[in-house]
C-alpha cells in the first residue's frame, strides 16, 4: 500500500508533522511526538487540523503550503 508524506514541520523538541496521501486519495496530516513523549503517531483531519482555533506553527505552514498552490499557474 502506497503513502505519500510531505514532512510540514518539526518543533524543536522533536515533534514531526507531515502531509499524508494514502492509497485511497484520503488527505489527512500525521503528528508524531517526540521520544521523549513516547513517540505516539496521532492521524488528523485536514478539517480539525485548519480550524480557526488552530495557531501553531504546524498549521502556519500548512496554511501557507496551500497559498504556494495559488501562486503556481494551472497546468
């Protein structure tokens, strides 16, 4: 089974973010947490990931991954 990732970001204590595609098109972004917190993967929605209360820094840069796509001419 293919999976795309697109690494998003990764806080300075070690959490990772990345942009997921799975083998049936679905779109979802993947936390993993540091060692240190047990490194526990967490799966989440585009939707919840990009509500308005989400801030962080993770969700700056997917918000401005998706403002790249405007920049590009159509194809």
């Amino acid at each position: 089974m293919r999976v795309d990732t697109r690494r998003l970001y990764e806080s300075s204590n070690g959490d990772v973010w990345h942009l997921v595609r799975d083998a049936g098109g679905g779109v979802f972004v993947r936390h993993a947490g540091n060692a240190a917190s047990g490194g526990h993967v967490v799966d989440v929605s585009l939707a919840a990931f990009l509500s308005p209360d989400r801030a962080g820094p993770e969700h700056q840069e997917l918000r401005r991954l998706i403002g790249t796509l405007i920049d590009q001419p159509a194809q």
